[in-house]
C-alpha cells in the first residue's frame, strides 16, 4: 500500500478528531458556557451546532428550564408562640448564566446556596406572623414577600425566583400539640366570654332604654286621658294576678278597690 495512501487515512481520521472536539450541540433547554483556559470566553444560548477550538476550549451546559429547590422541613415560631412544621419549595431559573458560572459554578451550588438564602427568609417572616395567618388568605401575601426577599439575594448568583410556596404547616406531633390546641382552647375561651360580656351589656342598655321609653309613654298616656291610663294599668294588673299560672286561689271581697273595673263604672 503506497505510503501517501496511509498518509492520506491518519490525515482524514486526525481531522475528523480534531472536527468532532471542535463541535457541540447545544439543545433548546440549555444554554453553553464556552471557557478558554478555564476563563469564560462567550455564551450560547440559540440551540444548535456551534463550535469551539478543540483542546483550549471546553463547554460547561446549564439549564434553561425553571428548576425546583425543594426545602428540608424546619420548625418555625409564630407570634403567637406557636412552633409549626413548615414544608416548603421553590421553583427560580438561571437568567445569567455567566454569573452563575462566576458566583457559584453549577446549578447545584446554586442550588445549594438558594436554599440556605430561603430557608432563612422564611424563618424570619414566618417568625413575624400568628398562625392564623398561614391558614389564610394571607399567606398568598407573606409568600410573595419572602419571595421578593429571595430575589434580591438571587440576582447575584444570576438567578431568578419564579414562585415560593408552602406545602404544608403542622403543629408537631405529641406533647407540643396537644399544648398548642389548649392554648388556642382557652383563647378562644377568653374571646367568647368577653364577646357574652359585650352582649351581655349592650342588651341592657337596649332594655333600659326601651323600659325608659316605655315609662315616658305610660306618662305621656297618663297626661292625655288619666282615666284610660288608669283602666289600661288595672286590665295589666288583672292579667298578672289572675293568670293563674300556678294554680294559686285568690280570695278577695267583692267590695275590693282591686276588683272595681270588673265591677263596672
């Protein structure tokens, strides 16, 4: 076999070497980091074949897609002395790839950083609301608020926040709740029997201001026609006398002043 034949195959398979190290493919959830001696040269975030120079530069791929933190369960103290079980996540992606190359190297170190940065943000707000307020309407508010706080702190390893959410928020389990539901018990207790209290007064307010209103119609009545007034009074003693509610017998002389309606004028 001729020696330029040979020379002409190590030539051909060298260059296909030398081509398939100097091509990558990017895909459309990625986004590339082409290094030169281990320092950022470029970005490449359309998908496709691109090309780089084979044995300086190398390519480090990073996630386009939102990514999920989820977050190991941790005890949190309400306001209201409450320690709760707090479940949360958090779904953020990487809008500077280069930043997070720079700050914290992969989405893992981002990863790992972002959830220290949440873990402690929720901890703290959490810290500054009752209970009531993660069973509630509210927490929809306290969530965008830790998750604003997140942002502030992800913007510098090149990442974005996209929600913050809690699974799930438990009273934990055995003697630290059966202590938390007394202590709500006897809230609720103290609430109800000031609310009674409230009721209790306003009602007789409202009595004695109907009984005085009473009193000034009887007087008005009284000034008007004193003998109606006095026959309608006589017809209200009758009915509470001789009602009889209790099986009692009343003995009385026909000649009784209490019996001279009944008698006639």
């Amino acid at each position: 076999m001729p020696r330029s034949f040979i020379s002409a195959i190590v030539l051909a398979v060298l260059g296909l070497i030398v081509l398939s190290s100097s091509v990558f493919t990017v895909s459309e959830t990625k986004q590339a980091i082409v290094l030169r001696l281990g320092k950022p040269q470029r970005i490449v975030r359309e998908p496709g074949v691109a090309f780089k120079v084979p044995l300086i530069e190398n390519v480090i791929l990073l996630e386009k897609r939102i990514l999920d933190l989820d977050m190991p369960q941790q005890e949190v103290l309400s306001t209201d002395q409450l320690r709760l079980v707090v479940d949360a996540f958090a779904r953020f992606r990487i809008v500077d790839p280069l930043t997070t190359y720079r700050s914290v190297g992969s989405e893992e170190g981002a990863k790992r950083r972002l959830s220290g940065i949440l873990a402690s943000r929720l901890r703290d707000e959490l810290g500054r609301q009752p209970f009531t307020a993660l069973l509630s309407p509210e927490r929809g508010e306290v969530m965008e608020v830790v998750q604003n706080s997140v942002n502030r702190e992800a913007k510098r390893f090149g990442a974005e926040i996209v929600d913050v959410r809690i699974k799930r928020a438990d009273l934990p389990t055995g003697d630290p709740l059966n202590s938390a539901f007394e202590r709500m018990r006897t809230a609720r207790q103290q609430e109800a029997r000031a609310i009674r209290a409230q009721g209790a007064k306003q009602a007789e307010i409202i009595r004695a201001e109907a009984d005085a209103e009473a009193a000034k119609i009887y007087a008005d009545s009284f000034g008007k026609d004193p003998e109606f007034f006095a026959f309608y009074r006589s017809m209200q003693a009758y009915r509470q006398a001789l009602s009889n509610r209790d099986n009692t017998s009343i003995i009385l002389s026909p000649d009784s002043e209490f019996l001279k309606e009944l008698r006639g004028r």
